[in-house]
C-alpha cells in the first residue's frame, strides 16, 4: 500500500447513501457497500482503469492467485489481504470472531462484471414487489458455500455458508441469474453460516468468523483490455507479424463480440485450410485474419478432456472452490497459456481438417487488408 493511500481519510459520509462513516480511513460504506477508494490510490489510476475497467471495486490481493481479487460482499468494513480463503488456515483451532475468511461466490465473468445464473449452482429463494410505485420484481437467489481449512487443521471444521443476491425484473418476467456490476449494484450478504464437525453434525456453540464474499480471481480477457477492435495490416506486413508467433495460418474470425468458450472468455478463429487457389476463393468470401501467439495451449483429441480433473483438483487444493469458467481462466493464466489451439476434431469448434484458435485479447489478432 502507497504512503498516499496510507495518509488518505475518508469523508465522514458516503457519497452514495450519506451513512456515517465510522472509520477514518474507511474503504467500503457499510451501509451499503459503496467503495470509499482516494483518487491516488492504485485501484483508482488512469492506467489501471483503461486495462482492467470491468474491475471497478477495491480488490485485495489473496495468497491463491497472481490477479488482484474483487471483494463484492460479506464483512464489507474489512477488504484486506487479511482475509483466509478455503484451505490456506493452517492453525489448530477454527478462526474465530476476529478472524476474516474469504469465500467465492460462483461467478462467472462478463463484459463490464459479473453473471450469475441457476447452472452455476444459484437457487431462486424469494421474491417480492420494490415498494417504490412500480411493477417490478426483486428476486432473491441464494447458494450454498464451504469454507476449510488445511488437512488436519481447526479440528477438521468447515463452515456452511449460504450467499444472497438479487436481481431486477419487470412483472410477469422470469429471471434465471442475476447480473453483478462491480462498484454499483449492491453487494451480496450471507444470510446464514454454521460450524460443521468430520461427523457431519451441526457445531453451534463455535463463534462464527467474519466473512468477506469475493469474486473468483478475474484474469484479463477480452473486455478487460482496452481493446475494442481488432487491427488492420497489409497481406505482407501481417504475414511478418504472425511470424513472430507460433500460429503462421489464415484463419477465419466469425465474430468479433467476446464469446464463452470451453477455455472461458476469448474469441474464436477458424483456420482456412488448403493453400493456393483455394485461400484465394476463401479470401473472396470472408475475412482473414493472422494471429501472433506465443504460448498456446494444444489440444489434440482427447487431451482437453483429459486436463479437466487436474484443473480442478488444484483449483480445490489452493482454495479456489469455484465451479465456473473463472477455474479454468485462472488455471490457464497460472501455467502461462496466452492462448488455446484445438487440432483438428479435438473439439466441435475445429473440425476436419481445420484447426481452432481461441484468443484471449484482441491485440492478438489482425485482419489482412486488401
């Protein structure tokens, strides 16, 4: 933390709800989660804010991930790095009502925030009219969390957690998620929690720790550079340029808008196949386009099934319980992939004789002109 970020005081009252703000140095609202952040602060730098904007709330770092992480809810009044996620306490006894642990929400990254929906394991729970002379609808969805600590450690406990968040939605429409936009929609909240022993059976008489709801590790994709279009080089020129990679080929972009692929957020290309004559008529009827890719990941057939387990047992092992897309972001980003390649019928994106390329930023692509 900066010396400027350390001597800056807070205003004595949210600008977003006018509360009482109690600490002078307050990071959060605790009224309503609004994010008290100093302009000189590092979350809040023009540079930072151009290559990451969908991450507009105060991140903390965590010990399980190299990306800066979102707090979105829970004990609001304590975003700090302080904060144990699952699997990292190493002590003999639980954390008590001094302690912070941290636990993900299962969320799934998009443009601008973040997605939650009933196939990410959110349950609708409630609903109710917004009392303010309108027709629409807040509905409640919930999920149920567990947070642990190291094998052998705090007696074997666990602690249940169950999350709230809510959503908008007119009268007579059926919402199946919600929508999270970092820094402006309110946060989630816990609405209960109960110690666990290795039995199974409900601990009561244990104090419940303080608990910071967290995004999963947000590693920078498509929407989170400030890349909105891809490039323009001429035949000759872009040729040079995807030689500096490891991709030499012309492929085919169907899409420019940020996709959920099988390795998360990217953009899909599909690779002309032949030579000559037959990239000539492919020119004719579509785009081309080079890549420039340094450390893709290659599949052939079989072997992206076949890295799933091992994906997700490290996830578990460094505390990252999450059951979305940000799992494999985040194992992929930690192994150095800039990118993934499917070989021919490795996956339905790369069929018969042509392979998949799935790039994870615009910069890494170019149309050929002319």
């Amino acid at each position: 933390m900066s010396a400027a970020f350390s001597a800056y005081r807070s205003p004595r009252f949210c600008p977003q709800c006018g509360a009482a703000l109690t600490l002078s140095d307050a990071v959060f609202c605790m009224a309503c989660g609004h994010p008290i952040v100093p302009p000189e602060s590092p979350e809040t730098t023009p540079d930072n804010a151009t290559e990451n904007p969908a991450v507009t709330g105060p991140t903390v770092r965590l010990p399980n991930a190299r990306v800066a992480q979102s707090v979105v809810g829970g004990t609001m009044k304590l975003p700090s790095s302080g904060a144990t996620p699952p699997g990292l306490w190493f002590l003999p006894e639980p954390p008590g009502p001094d302690d912070v642990i941290a636990i993900y929400a299962p969320l799934r990254a998009v443009v601008s925030g973040w997605s939650g929906t009933t196939s990410d394991g959110w349950q609708k729970f409630d609903q109710e009219w917004v009392k303010d002379g309108t027709s629409r609808m807040l509905i409640s969805f919930t999920v149920e969390r567990e947070w642990f600590p190291a094998p052998g450690c705090a007696r074997d406990l666990r602690l249940h957690i169950r999350l709230r968040s809510t959503s908008l939605a007119q009268e007579g429409h059926t919402r199946h998620g919600f929508r999270y936009r970092i820094g402006s929609d309110s946060p989630m909240s816990v609405l209960e929690a109960r110690w666990m022993d290795a039995t199974a059976q409900s601990r009561p008489d244990l104090s419940l720790p303080q608990i910071q709801i967290m995004a999963p590790p947000r590693v920078q994709r498509i929407s989170d550079y400030a890349e909105e279009v891809v490039g323009q080089m001429h035949p000759r020129e872009a040729d040079m340029w995807a030689q500096r990679g490891v991709m030499h080929g012309l492929f085919r972009l169907p899409n420019t808008f940020q996709q959920r692929t099988p390795v998360g957020r990217g953009l899909p290309l599909i690779e002309v196949a032949g030579s000559g004559m037959g990239r000539r008529l492919a020119g004719l009827f579509h785009r081309l386009y080079r890549v420039q890719l340094h450390k893709p990941l290659i599949c052939r057939v079989g072997v992206w099934e076949a890295l799933q387990p091992r994906i997700q047992q490290e996830a578990r092992t460094l505390g990252l319980d999450i059951e979305t897309d940000a799992m494999i972001e985040w194992w992929l980003d930690r192994q150095g992939y800039d990118s993934a390649v499917f070989e021919p019928k490795a996956h339905r994106y790369a069929n018969g004789r042509q392979r998949a390329v799935i790039a994870f930023r615009r910069a890494q692509i170019v149309q050929v002109r002319g």
